[in-house]
C-alpha cells in the first residue's frame, strides 16, 4: 500500500486571492484585517507568493529565517499568535500587511518599526465563536494563556498547572473553576488560587470590544 501525500496547504497555481481566502478567517478570528492600502497589500502577498515557489510555504517577506524549521514556523504567514504582544503595540503586523480592525488608514502602517514600552491590548478571541463554560489555550507571543468563559464574563490566567505541568487551556470549567485536565487540580478562574500551598497561577486583566476577548498583557 502507498504511503499517503504529506496535505498540501497550497495547489500548484495559487493566486493572491486564494491567499487572502486562507488568511482572512483566521486573521479575523485575532482581531486583524488586510491593510485598506490594497497595492501595498498585492505587492506583500506577490513576494509571499514567490517564497511559496521557492520554499513550499508563505514566509513572511519582511522576516529573516533562521534555517531552523521548527523556529521558522514562528514567521509563517500570518505569523500573528507569536508576537499578538508586540503586534498590538504597533497596531499591524511587522511588514504591515495586516492591521488591527479598528485601524482607519492603514497607509502609514508599513514596514518594521520599533515597538513602543508598555502593556499591550490584544485580541485574543471573538465573543460569538467561545462557548459558555469551556477554557482553551490562547498563544500571545511568547505566553500560553488559559481563556475560560463563565457566562457572559471572561477570564485570563496562567495555562501552566502548578502540579506537573498540565495545560489548563485544555482542562475543563465548572463554575468559577478551571480543572486540569491532567490529574484534576482545581483554579478559580478570577484569582488563579488553588487549594495547594504556593502554587496559584497567574491572572491577566480581560475586557470585551467590539465583539473581542481582549487580555491585557
Ligand atoms: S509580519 Fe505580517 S506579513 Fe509577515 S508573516 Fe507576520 S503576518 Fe505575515
Ligand atoms: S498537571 Fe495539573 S493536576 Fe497534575
């Protein structure tokens, strides 16, 4: 028996639009849309376009790779989870192809600049697309944080259970608490406490705009 094709995320023949098609759910889905200055944009997703060529997939065309695949993971297009801290500073993305919605002229917005001190505001997940009473694992930047919902109020706190490790984005909600999924650990969701000496987690502070879970990191 033949050993199946690795799944192709692109077809031979891909267009700037197929990649626009691709991008904008997931983009979407963080709080970012495709740059208003549509030249600008064609221009970026045409180098991505040749880089797809060159290597099989859409590197970013204003980030240098490093050679290491699993690090060069980190500037595949829209690279937007891995630097959701530095990208919501700079309100867009490092080469400025995508901005954050609420952004009224993305003109200005290209190319790498430096990011300013300061906490940032990042979108992290739509309101209508988290269930009432589940948890996942949002990624921003260089933190996994656990998002819980309970009711129409949200919560941000550390995702690394104090026992072993344990992903609490991957546990499950009841009530105000988050349980591991590993071997049951219990957290409030609004302080990061648990019943075991000094292994609290930490919380971030969480508000809802315009139809986005924004965690203040
Ligand atoms: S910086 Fe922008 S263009 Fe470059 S990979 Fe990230 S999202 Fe894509
Ligand atoms: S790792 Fe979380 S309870 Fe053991």
């Amino acid at each position: 028996m033949s050993t199946p094709a690795p799944r192709q995320r692109f077809h031979e023949g891909t267009t700037i639009e197929d990649l626009k098609a691709y991008m904008t759910p997931f983009v979407v889905q963080l709080g970012y849309v495709f740059n208003d200055d549509t030249e600008f944009v064609d221009e970026v997703l045409s180098s991505e376009l040749e880089i797809l060529d060159q290597t099989g997939d859409v590197y970013c065309p204003c980030r240098v790779r490093t050679g290491d695949p699993k690090e060069d993971l980190k500037v595949v297009c829209p690279c937007i989870p891995f630097y959701a801290d530095q990208f919501a500073k700079l309100r867009k993305c490092w080469c400025g192809l995508f901005v954050l919605h609420d952004v009224e002229d993305g003109s200005e917005l290209h190319g790498v600049i430096d990011v300013p001190e300061g906490p940032a505001d990042v979108p992290v997940a739509r309101v209508e697309s988290f269930p009432d009473g589940t948890v996942r694992t949002v990624r921003i930047g260089r933190r996994e944080v656990a998002l819980a919902r309970v009711e129409n109020d949200f919560y941000a706190l550390g995702n690394v259970c104090r026992h072993a490790f344990g992903p609490l984005g991957q546990g499950f909600v009841e009530g105000h608490t988050v349980i591991c999924p590993w071997h049951g650990w219990r957290y409030d969701v609004r302080d990061g406490t648990t019943d075991h000496p000094d292994a609290d987690v930490k919380t971030y502070p969480v508000t809802v705009r315009d139809g986005y879970v924004i965690v203040t990191v």
